[in-house]
C-alpha cells in the first residue's frame, strides 16, 4: 500500500501512518504536491543489497587513500575565502 500525504497530514497523524507502515505500507511525504521523503517500516529499510555493499566497499578503500592535491598544500583559509 503505497499512500501520499502532505507534510501537515503526517504532523498531526504520524501515529497512524507508523502503524500503516509497520503492516508493510509506505508513506510518500509530500510538499506543494511534490514528493519529498517516504516513510517505510524499518525491516525493509535494514540491509544493503550486493551492489550497495560493493560500492561502498570501493569507496571506504578510496578514501582510505586520500586524494591527491597534485602536491599543492591548501591553506584553510584559502577553502574558505569568498
């Protein structure tokens, strides 16, 4: 069961929307009209797939080893001016 509700439905009914989404529903938030966030139940939101897994495998190990500045030494100051 998939249902829209605007953001002023899920303040003053949240309670009702977290029991629909614990019996497997899903809740799309929205603003103006336009979806901004989904509610689901938290079995479905535990767990990454293969691919999820994998990619943040390759990005813990590329951060890991830093990127390079192409050996310029950048001042903090510099990365805030304006």
């Amino acid at each position: 069961m998939k249902e829209l509700i605007s953001i002023r439905e899920a303040n003053q009914h949240i309670s009702r929307y977290i029991d629909a989404i614990q019996d497997g529903g899903e809740i799309v938030i929205t603003r103006r009209g336009k979806p901004v966030a989904k509610l689901i139940g938290i079995k479905e939101a535990i767990g990454l797939t293969e691919a999820q897994k994998g990619a943040r495998n390759r990005t813990l190990v590329r951060m890991q080893k830093g990127y390079s500045l192409g050996g310029h030494v950048v001042k903090r100051d510099a990365l805030h001016e304006r």
